[in-house]
C-alpha cells in the first residue's frame, strides 16, 4: 500500500478522497490548517516550509502521491489569500515533495476548476503568476482589490495552477513523476455553502448534465473518486492532463472543443 498525502481534507472534496484511499488500505497524510495530520497555514511560506519539513522527516524513503487541494473560493476571502494559497501553496508543495515523489515513482494531482474555461480569469494575474512568481510582489499588487471580484482571482489561481501543470508534466514525466490536474465543476462542499447570493444564482445557471432534474451541485465523492484514479497507478497513462469532472458542464459550455 501507498502513502498519499493531501492537502486540504479536512472537508469537502479532500476529505472524501481521503476517506476513498484510507479504504483501500493506503496511508493518507491530511495536511491544513486545522484537524490535519500536519496542520500548517499553507498560504503562508513559514507553513508550506514547516508541513514540507515534517513530511520528510516522516518519509525518507518517499511517499506515492501528492494530491493539492487546499483552496478557498473569491467572494468574501481576501484576494491575497486566495492568491498565496490555491496558486503558491499547491505549487510550492508539490515542488517540495518532487524528491519524494521520484523516490516511489509517483504522482502529482492539483485541483483546478472547471471556471479556467468560463473566460472569467484575469489572465493579466494568470500571466504573473506563470511567467513571473514573485509572491509578495503580487501580493502587493492585488490587495487593495474588493472581494466581491474574487471569483475572477479565483479563475486566474485555478486557469495557472493547470497551466503550471501542463508545463511542468514533461520533465516531471521523464523523471518518473506524473502530473495532472483535475477541474471540478459545482460541487456541494462548505465553500459553495458560503458564497455570495448572486454567486450562488451564477453557479446554478450553468446545469450539469448528469444532475439534469436533480439537485445542481455534485457531490464531493464523484470528484474525489476521479482524483483517486488520477492519482493511482492505474491512471499510468495519464500526464499532462487536465481532467474536467463536472459531469458534462465544460462539455455542454463548449461542444466543439475537442482539446
């Protein structure tokens, strides 16, 4: 069996990829803020250093899978914060655990949002970000913003993370190591119980098909069951990915894409 370690499962999607992987017998290292295995404030440098620290004290000999899925949504979070931790704190960790991950041949699974094909992201953030990561100098660029515009924050962490993803899974690959990212869609977890009245009206606009009639949003396992995979060796094949798993609702938005 595997060491997997997430980050972010205390709740929501990681928690039920958690509860997936602990089944099938593996060992899983819950990494956040609070009522983790390591808790550490992973939007913070200090926390990302900390949680990187005790994971190697813990595993020399490697560990299988780093699964990123630590995030918070824009609306009402600080956009600072939303910036530090769904961008630098899923990149920074699996950099730093790239070393345990070619120890066991592993993967590496960020969690993106299906929001990166919805033309919403600030893409002037998304080329920061990408092309020039210097944290606290975007940071300062963006904290005087009003939260109410977080979801296009949001977007832009969320449309970069699957970028970095892409150009990152060749050299990770020829390593040993995959890379991938799967974008959920509109999933019933506490982050979408706290949005804003009109974010809510917006998120419900865009129908799933597979919930056609039924409730609106996903529930949580039928993402985490697709990030198992993608994280399992099983999923072999798969590099470079990014894997939408919103029952059909980027399919729906854009018929004619085929990549």
């Amino acid at each position: 069996m595997g060491v997997y370690v997430i980050t972010g499962a205390t709740s929501g999607i990681g928690a039920k990829t958690a509860e997936i992987l602990a089944k099938r017998g593996h060992e899983v290292v819950n990494i956040d803020l609070k009522g983790g295995d390591i808790n550490a404030n992973l939007a913070t440098k200090e926390g990302r250093r900390y949680a990187l620290d005790e994971l190697h004290e813990r595993y020399p000999d490697g560990i299988d899978a780093m699964i990123c899925n630590a995030g918070v949504s824009g609306g009402r979070a600080p956009i600072p914060l939303i910036i530090s931790l769904n961008y630098f704190g899923a990149t920074t960790m699996a950099e730093g655990v790239f070393d345990l991950l070619r120890k066991r041949h592993g993967s590496c699974v960020v969690t993106s949002s299906n929001s990166i094909a919805q033309g919403s992201a600030r893409m002037d953030v998304v080329g920061m970000l990408n092309n020039n990561p210097d944290e606290a100098r975007i940071v300062n660029l963006v904290k005087d913003y009003d939260p109410k515009v977080g979801h296009t924050f949001y977007a832009a962490t969320k449309y970069s993370l699957a970028r970095w993803a892409r150009r990152m899974s060749a050299q990770w690959g020829a390593s040993g190591v995959r890379l991938n990212a799967v974008a959920p869609g509109n999933v019933r977890t506490a982050m979408t119980a706290n949005m804003l009245p009109e974010q809510r009206v917006a998120m419900e606009a865009l129908p799933v098909p597979t919930h056609y009639g039924e409730e609106p949003l996903m529930d949580p396992v039928e993402v985490a069951n697709v990030i198992a995979f993608v994280a399992s060796p099983e999923a072999s094949g798969l590099n470079g990915v990014v894997l939408f798993a919103d029952g059909g609702t980027d399919a729906l938005l854009h018929s004619e894409k085929v990549y």
